[in-house]
C-alpha cells in the first residue's frame, strides 16, 4: 500500500527535479544577458570592437580613395598579445562583414600571408582562368589590413581588472604608409567572486 | 561623551570615503558647433532606467562617404556612477531592420551628474532611420 503511494511521488518529484533542474536557455550573442568574463575576450567584446572600428574605418573615408571602388582588402598580420588563444577570424569576419555590406571594400581571398589562400580552390581556378586567358586579371589588393591585441591585466586587492586593446591599421602597400589607424579599448572589472574560469 | 564623538567623527570618515564624486563641466558660452536636434519619440518601460540615465536629445549628421551617424547626449541624474548598455539598430527607407547580426550591445559607464555623448555609424549607406535600445546595466 505504501509502495503504491510512495512510488509515483518519488517519479514525480524525480521528473520534476529533471524537469526544473536544466537551465539551457538562448541568448541574443553579444546581448546583455552574455556571461562578462575579465580573464577572457567575450563575443560581446569582438563584436563592439569590430562595430567600431569598422565605422571608424568608413567614416575616414580613405576607403573610397581608390581608382576603381570598392576598394580591394588583404587582411595581413594581426598579433595575439594576449594570455589566451584567439581565433582572429572572430575580430576579422565581423569587419569583412560590416565592409562588404557597406558597399565600400571587398575582401580578397585568394590572396594570403605567406601566399597562403583563404579560398585555395578560387585561387586555383583564378590561376587557370588566367592561363587560358592568358591575361593577368588578378587586381591586386588595394590595402592591407594588420594589428595587435593587447591585453592589461591589473589587480588592487580583491578587485581585477583587463583592459583588451584592439589595434588596427590599414596600409597604403604601394606607398608602404598607413592610411588609417584604429584602436578601441575594452576594460572589465570586478571583484575576486566574479574572476572565474 | 568622548566615545560618542570618537563614533561620530568615524562615521563622518567612513561617510567621507564612500563619497562618490560627480562631474562638473565647463564649456564654451556660444558653442561654435551648432547640433541639428531631432525630435524622438520614447518608449519608457524601465523608470528606474530613465530616472537614472535619462536622454537629452539626438542629432544626426551624414559622413562624408553618405553614411548616416547619430549621436545621443545621455545624462545621469544621480551623483553616482551607473552602469548601462545600449544598442543602435538601422532601419532602410522602408522600415526594414539592416545589420541584425552585426550591431553590438555596448556596455558603458557614466559618472555621477555627467552628461555624455554616445554616437554610431550606419553600417550602409541605406540606413535612413535608427533606434536606440538602453538597458541598466549589471
């Protein structure tokens, strides 16, 4: 009799536990419910950096001083200062993306540091295009794209701090100067129970 | 009568300590750059927010390139820091949303009784409209 009774409360409460028990939910990225980590570049943190670097960029206008537009973009070198492995594309793509989609610069991917091709099957059939062609019809980018992140870490007693400097500069590779310059500079805070891993 | 003076004169330190300062300002008179206000229309659900950071005004102004950029003067009506993020979203000529995925919610600090300026970029030149989004921060 007790077992009868016992038994389905304890399925119950074990599938109400269950039940209660996962909090998984979806976020906006970047939004303002995403985790803030100071020991860490969150995705909030490349997001803001590209959004404002790359408005930056176009309201220099130097992207618009090409001879046939939009201009034509090689990313270069972009330094990792930082205590954690970074995954440059996470800073790089946004910008790609926020150009493209301005209308004011193209991104090429078949030309690469090292000669290594983002894209090594287009750099392939560009390269037998041109053969067949026998025409050179690579344009060749009209800016490099190149930079650092730097990271500051501080401590006054119980409180942390890390300040992620993200550098950029666009270069003139005819001329070899750098046309523009960026720099935008992300600072957390907090206290010894907020510094996780 | 020693020991009321000795706690009262630690409370006024510890008082003292905890001051948070506030911004005063100074500036030009007759400003020499004349802002192009724009009339906003304001949708408040958190009062705590608005009673806290409160906007004053928008302008706007096209960059060189055709590009459309907004600027908010926000001021804290409190003397102490607080915390907020913000969101610009841009709108094309017909009400469509552009850039969802790559506009970033900003996280921002502002000094007791400080009014400060926050501004964005359209991410094109189609972006003829914006909204701004403000939330408290943590």
């Amino acid at each position: 009799m007790k077992n009868k009774i016992l038994i389905p409360i304890i399925a119950a409460g074990t599938a109400l536990l269950t039940g209660c028990g996962t909090n998984a939910h979806y976020i906006q990225s970047g939004g303002s419910q995403s985790v803030v980590s100071i020991g860490q570049i969150n995705i909030q943190d490349y997001m803001q950096a590209a959004d404002a670097m790359t408005g930056d960029l176009i309201a220099s206008g130097v992207l618009s001083r090409v001879p046939n537009p939009p201009a034509v973009l090689a990313i270069s070198r972009i330094v990792n200062n930082t205590g954690q492995q970074i995954d440059m594309d996470l800073l790089t793509k946004k910008i790609r993306i926020g150009l493209l989609q301005s209308g004011k610069a193209v991104t090429t991917t078949t030309f690469g540091l090292g000669g290594t091709a983002e894209d090594p099957m287009a750099k392939g059939i560009q390269q037998e295009n041109q053969f067949k062609s026998d025409q050179n019809t690579t344009r060749l980018p009209d800016f490099t794209l190149s930079g650092s992140i730097i990271q500051l870490a501080v401590k006054a007693g119980d409180t942390s701090q890390s300040t992620y400097s993200f550098q950029l500069s666009l270069t003139d590779p005819k001329s070899g100067l750098a046309v523009w310059e960026g720099e935008k500079d992300i600072t957390k805070q907090g206290t010894r129970s907020s510094v996780g891993f | 009568m020693r020991t009321k003076l000795a706690a009262i004169f630690g409370l006024a330190l510890a008082v003292a300590g905890c001051h948070s300062p506030s911004v005063n300002t100074v500036q030009n008179a007759q400003p020499t750059g004349q802002r192009s206000m724009i009339s906003d229309s304001r949708v408040v659900s958190d009062t705590t927010l608005d009673r806290r950071v409160g906007v004053v005004g928008l302008n706007t102004a096209m960059t060189a390139g055709g590009f459309l950029k907004v600027q908010v003067e926000l001021l804290n009506r409190t003397r102490s820091p607080q915390n907020f993020n913000y969101q610009f979203q841009w709108f094309d000529v017909n009400g469509m949303q552009i850039g969802v995925s790559q506009t970033a919610m900003v996280g921002d600090e502002i000094d007791g009784a400080e009014s400060k300026f926050i501004s964005a970029i359209a991410p094109t030149e189609a972006a003829k409209d914006f909204r701004l989004k403000l939330l408290l921060g943590q």
